[in-house]
C-alpha cells in the first residue's frame, strides 16, 4: 500500500492497518497510541469503542505535510 494508493480510495475512512502498512509501523501501536495519545499521532483519529477510524483526507494532508 502506498500513499498513491490511498489517494485512489473511494472511502472517506482507513484502517489503522492501511496507515500502518504506509507509515511503516505496527497496526497495534496505532491503535493503542489513538487510544492513548491521539494527540502525539499527528492527524485526527476516530475511537469508537475497541475500533479506531482514520479519516483518510486528514492522512493524506498530514503524509504531505
């Protein structure tokens, strides 16, 4: 998954996995930090119960400074 590929998404929303897979990091610790520390991550995340929602636009603009 790269960045060109989230930008060709339909969807308003992505998974941790998906911004892991592009950031390089573990899913968990996305999830865990939204849970935890939203505001060290850098861009807005959703927490809905055990669910973490991302909204897609605000990762683009946050990758591209």
């Amino acid at each position: 998954m790269t960045l060109e590929d989230i930008k060709a998404m339909t969807g308003e929303i992505i998974t941790p996995a998906v911004a892991a897979e592009v950031l390089g990091a573990d899913p968990h610790w996305l999830r865990v930090a939204a849970r935890t520390k939203p505001e060290l991550l850098g861009f807005p995340v959703i927490v809905m119960g055990s669910r973490v929602k991302i909204p897609r636009r605000a990762f683009i603009k946050y990758l591209e400074g």
